[in-house]
C-alpha cells in the first residue's frame, strides 16, 4: 500500500467521522430550541464533508 493510499484511508475515515457528527447534529437540531444555530453548524459540517471526500479522491487519483 502506497504512502498516499494510507493518507487516502485516514481522510476517509476521518470524512465517516464528520458524517457521524452531521447526523448528530441534524438530529440536535430537531431537538433544539436554537435551530438556526445548529442549521449554520450542519452547514459547516457539511461543507468539510465534501472538501474531505474531494481531498480523498483527489488522493485516489493521484496513484494513476
């Protein structure tokens, strides 16, 4: 396994753990009474979400 394969792997599991705290925070977010304020925090998380599955793929890609 290369050395960017294993940077790949960590980015992912990391970008699994950002999901898990995205869902979390949805289901906060029904719970709460500060719904804006978790709307902007579901926002955010969803945002490192994608920069995090590009960073892998572009990872992924760059074994070619």
């Amino acid at each position: 396994m290369s050395e960017w394969q294993d940077i790949a792997d960590d980015i992912a599991a990391i970008e699994q753990r950002v999901n898990d705290a995205l869902f979390e925070q949805v289901r906060a977010q029904l719970r709460d009474d500060d719904a804006e304020a978790a709307h902007q925090r579901e926002k955010q998380l969803a945002k490192v979400r994608r920069s995090l599955q590009k960073a892998e793929q572009l990872l992924r890609g760059s074994q070619d």
